[in-house]
C-alpha cells in the first residue's frame, strides 16, 4: 500500500513539474517579453467580425499567416514579408498560424493587394482574376441586385463571370471578411529573432 502511495506521489510530482516547465515557464516569458509592436494597432470590430467569416469558412486551411525566416524557407523572396516574431500575433485570438500552403501566406495580403475592389471579384469568383486559381469560389457572400444602392460595393466582373441581369454586390460579411484582409499588414519593422544558421 504505502509502495502504490509513493509510485503515486512520483508521478504527481513528474506531472506537474512538466506542467511547470511546459505551460507555466513559457507563459510567463512571454508575457515578459512580448509588448505590442507600435506599428500594429488592434484591428477593428469589422475585421473582427471578418477574422470570424475567415475561421468559419475554412480559409485557415489553405492559407498559412506565419512567414518564416530565410534560413527556412524564400517567404522574402516570394514577397511575403519579414519573419514573424511573437509580437505580431498580440491581437491574433485565437491565432490563425495554419500549417497549409496550398494558398500563399496571408500575414501581410493588406500591404500586398490593398485593393478592395481586386479581393471582391477575387471571393467572387477566384477566376476571375486569376485564370489557374484553384481556390473556392464564395459566391454566397454576395448577392444580385436589379440596381446597386448608393452604398453597395458593387462587385466588378469582366464579362463571362457576371449574371445575364443585374450587378452583383458584397453582402456585410464579404465586406468584414476583406477588411480583416486589408488590416493583415506586419512590415512595420520589429527587431528580428536571430536564427543560428545550420552548417
Ligand atoms: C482549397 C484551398 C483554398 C482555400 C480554402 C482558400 N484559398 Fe485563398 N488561395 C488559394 C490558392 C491556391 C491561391 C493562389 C491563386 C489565387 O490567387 O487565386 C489563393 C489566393 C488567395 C489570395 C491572394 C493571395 C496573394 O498573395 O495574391 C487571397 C487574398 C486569398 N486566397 C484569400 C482567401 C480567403 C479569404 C479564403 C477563405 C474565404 C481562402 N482564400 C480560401 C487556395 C485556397
């Protein structure tokens, strides 16, 4: 009895020294260190509603939001920004890092496409800009209308990807969801983590 007590107390004792180690220490750090960068504000109630359309529709799974340092990969060369450091996820709840690439990663699409004309006929119809998309098309975000209203973000469409009548036009969500995108903008400059280079 007192044996099964003491294999008992052990692995008490293993676990939460692990728990120590593994949740509390880094929780801590982090909080030590990671202060907002002064170039990111929080992004607005729009974008957070559009950051919620993001996770709902599945974007996170083609679409990674962590640029990596050079040593690990040509997300610089791609023109994809700078390497992420922790500060530039302060906002991000819960943080939409990803680990698929089937897209290009969206860490910075704001600085890159800050047209919102370009990202409505983009959800609209991936092909209507980009001929060999073979992302989904989200036609659901948006509506046909007889005529646009004044206030309507009528979306543009070359020809052969317009309805026979009408214009079409992004409902709220379409507009949430590439507000997020504009507002996903880290090129504010930061003091990057060093990597050591592997031999
Ligand atoms: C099945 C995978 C897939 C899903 C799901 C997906 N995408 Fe994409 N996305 C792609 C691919 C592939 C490209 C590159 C071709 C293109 O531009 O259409 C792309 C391109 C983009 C681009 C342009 C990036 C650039 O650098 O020019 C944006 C913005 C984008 N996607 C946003 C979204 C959003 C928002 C969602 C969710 C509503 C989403 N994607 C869902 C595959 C996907």
């Amino acid at each position: 009895m007192t044996r099964a007590l003491g294999i008992v107390a052990a692995a008490a004792m293993i676990l939460l020294f692990a728990a120590l180690m593994i949740v509390v220490m880094p929780s801590i750090q982090l909080q030590a260190s990671v202060k907002p960068p002064e170039g990111l504000t929080p992004y607005s109630e729009s974008a957070l509603v559009g950051r919620e359309v993001y996770i709902s529709l599945g974007c996170v799974y083609c679409h990674s939001q962590q640029t990596r340092d050079p040593s690990l990969g040509p997300d610089a060369i791609r023109g994809w920004g700078r390497a992420a450091v922790p500060a530039d996820f302060i906002y991000d709840s819960p943080h939409l890092l990803g680990t698929m690439r089937t897209g290009p990663d969206l860490l910075n699409i704001g600085a890159r496409q800050p047209s919102v004309d370009w990202h409505m006929t983009h959800l609209y119809n991936p092909r209507a800009v980009m001929p060999e998309s073979i992302m989904p098309a989200y036609p659901f975000l948006f509506e046909v209308k007889e005529e646009a209203g004044p206030r309507d973000n009528v979306v543009n469409l070359p020809q052969e990807f317009a309805p026979d009548g009408g214009v079409v036009v992004a409902r709220p969500a379409a507009r949430d969801l590439v507000q997020y995108l504009l507002e996903l903008d880290r090129t504010y400059p930061v003091d990057e983590i060093p990597v050591e280079e592997a031999n």
